[in-house]
C-alpha cells in the first residue's frame, strides 16, 4: 500500500545574502550580490501510513516549518523526491490540495475585516462542498469548538484561541483526509487547547483523519499523537512511535533534592550541586536555592546515593515526564 506521506532524501537550501562589512562591501553587495547557502533540511527520509498522527518535534529553526511548507506545496525542497497522498505537492494539483488542511498557528487564512462566516462560506464554493455537508460539519465543528458566538464577527475582533479554532473549522470543512497542523494552539487557554486536541482525536476516529501535527507544547503531542519524529539542525533524530519513544525515556527518572535542616538549607544544598556537577551524565532541571531537581539516568542513582550522607538530604525520586525527557535530549545535541 502507498504511503500517506513518503520522503527521500530531501533536502532544503535557503541562499543567504552574504554578510558585508562597512559602506564599500555593502554597496558592492547591492550591485552585485552573493549569496551564502544555507542547510535547513539535510537528507530527510521518512514515511507515514494512512490514519497515521504524527507529532513532528524539534527545537526553535530545526525545520519543521520548512518541512511542513514542503509537504503541503507552499515550497519546493532543493533535492529528493516527496509524494503526499500519491502527489507531488509542489504542483499544487487541485485534487491534492482537495485532499488536505492547513492550519498555521500564528498565520490567517480568514478575511481579517470581514465576519468569520463569509470566509467559510467562501471556502464552501471553493471546494464545492454540498450543502447538507457543509451545514451539518458546521454545526459539529461549531459545538465541538464552542463557536457558536463567534462566526458572525469580524475576524480582527476574534481572541487568539478563538480565531485558531475559526482557522480550524475552515481548513476541516471540506473533510480533507490529512491535516498539517504548525503550532496550532501557541498562546492558547487550556480549555481551547483541550477543545482542539479532544475534536482532532473525534475525527481521526471517526473519519480516519491523519494528522502531522507540530508543536512547542508537547501536551499536543502526547495527546493526540500515536507517532513521533524528531527533528534537530535538519536531521531526523528520532522516527517511531510514541511509545517506542517513552521506553527510551524510561532510562532516566527525576530526583529532587532538599536538606531536612531547614537552617542548612541553602549551604547544605550548595554542597550537594557542587558534587553533583561532577557528574557528567546529569542534567539539572530546576535549580532552586531551598530545592534542585535533576534529570538522572537509573544506573548512576546508586552512586549518587553512596556520595550523600544518610539523613541529611531528602532525595525523592520520581519518573521524569515527557516535555523535561525531550529537553534533556535537545539539550545533549546541543552539545554535540
Ligand atoms: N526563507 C528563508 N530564508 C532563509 N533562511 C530560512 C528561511 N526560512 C527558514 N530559514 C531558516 O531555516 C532554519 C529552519 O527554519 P524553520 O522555520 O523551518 O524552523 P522551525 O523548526 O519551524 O523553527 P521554530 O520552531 O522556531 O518555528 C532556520 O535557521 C531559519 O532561520
């Protein structure tokens, strides 16, 4: 069976103007400019199958927009073959782009001075959605994201959760088989994050939908996706699925640290970081002058423990949750 999303060795180069120095280079760079390129996506090869919900991870500039523009045809890559639903998205083919949805958190494809309803009734006639369809998905999208109040203002004066959810219902209306989603729910409540994560997991049930979904709020990830990718400096570093990603993390476990003599605190607990920071393999998660956590790999407790004196310190252990786990893991390729 094809792959719903299928990518080989794709890379992406941006051309930067190259940096100049005082007046003459700059004036040398304006009649004849050169151009440094630039690696955003290096070698990228995966795939995803059809009802799929990948959650595509990766820290500030690692790609993961340049990838998403990509797959969706808004840019080309420099080299390497993408197929998404069976097309090549960059020729824009109008029974692809009738196939998917795409919803850029900090972007707007709603008329910005015109009620939200007139730019879904637009897009009704541009993807010629019958009438029964187009009411009855309305209404479903309308309860499940609480937006009944919403649809007949002008989108200038929507709230930022409510406008992400109004960005929603547009690129769901035409019930497209796979939504890109770029940082959908960035400055959003908890209860609109909570609205969209809840309606997207309702349509993949329901309707198979695929997601690939990309997100600084791992929250998103963890609740609405069954895959993972992780993406760092252009390169895939991981490529399974969550729980395959979870089983790795599960080498580590938080220890929070305090003294049980209140009077020794601060000194008691500066001593403990100062031999603490000896080891090389452990990275501090919260550094308080009363109270540290650590994130620790299982096979050094035993030796942290033999370096401490008994009844001095409170050391707690605790698993270490998923967003501190993926911190951790940017944090070491930052190193690298
Ligand atoms: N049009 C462009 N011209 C030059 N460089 C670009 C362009 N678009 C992106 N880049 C660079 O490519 C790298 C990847 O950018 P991209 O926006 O894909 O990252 P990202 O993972 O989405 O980051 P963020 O999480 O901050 O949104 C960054 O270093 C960025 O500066």
């Amino acid at each position: 069976m094809e792959a719903l999303i299928d990518l080989q060795s794709v890379c992406k180069d941006y051309y930067l103007a190259g940096e100049t120095e005082g007046i003459a280079q700059w004036c040398k760079q304006l009649i004849k400019p050169t151009y440094v390129p630039f690696q955003a996506l290096s070698s990228i090869d995966f795939r995803v199958k059809a009802g799929a919900a990948v959650g595509f991870i990766g820290p500030n500039g690692a790609g993961k927009s340049s990838l998403i523009k990509i797959l969706c045809g808004i840019q080309k890559p420099s080299s390497g073959t993408v197929r998404v639903l069976g097309f090549d998205p960059s020729r824009r083919e109008r029974a692809f782009l009738k196939q998917i949805g795409v919803v850029f958190g900090h972007k707007t494809s709603l008329w910005w001075d015109l009620p939200v309803k007139i730019s879904l009734n637009t897009y009704k006639e541009i993807y010629n959605i019958n009438d029964d369809d187009y009411r009855t998905r309305l209404v479903e999208l309308t309860e499940a994201l609480n937006l009944s109040k919403v649809l007949h203002k002008p989108v200038r004066n929507l709230s930022l959760g409510e406008r992400v959810k109004c960005e929603l219902t547009l690129n769901l209306l035409h019930a497209p088989k796979l939504i890109f989603l770029d940082e959908p729910t960035v400055g959003l409540d908890v209860t609109s994050k909570y609205e969209i994560r809840r309606y997207l997991n309702y349509k993949r049930k329901e309707d198979n939908l695929s997601v690939f979904l990309t997100s600084h709020d791992l929250g998103d990830i963890e609740s609405c996706c069954d895959d993972a990718i992780i993406i760092d400096k252009g390169k895939i570093r991981f490529d399974g699925s969550m729980r395959e990603l979870s089983a790795n993390f599960k080498a580590n476990i938080k220890l929070t640290v305090s003294t049980q003599d209140p009077a020794w605190s601060e000194r008691g607990l500066l001593e403990f970081k100062e031999i603490i920071g000896r080891f090389s393999n452990i990275s501090v998660l919260n550094d308080g002058a009363h109270q540290a956590t650590y994130l620790v790999p299982k096979a050094s407790l035993s030796s942290i423990f033999e370096m401490f004196r008994e009844g001095v310190y409170d050391l707690e252990v605790s698993p270490v949750d998923f967003e501190n786990n993926v911190v951790n893991l940017f944090k070491t390729w930052s190193g690298e």
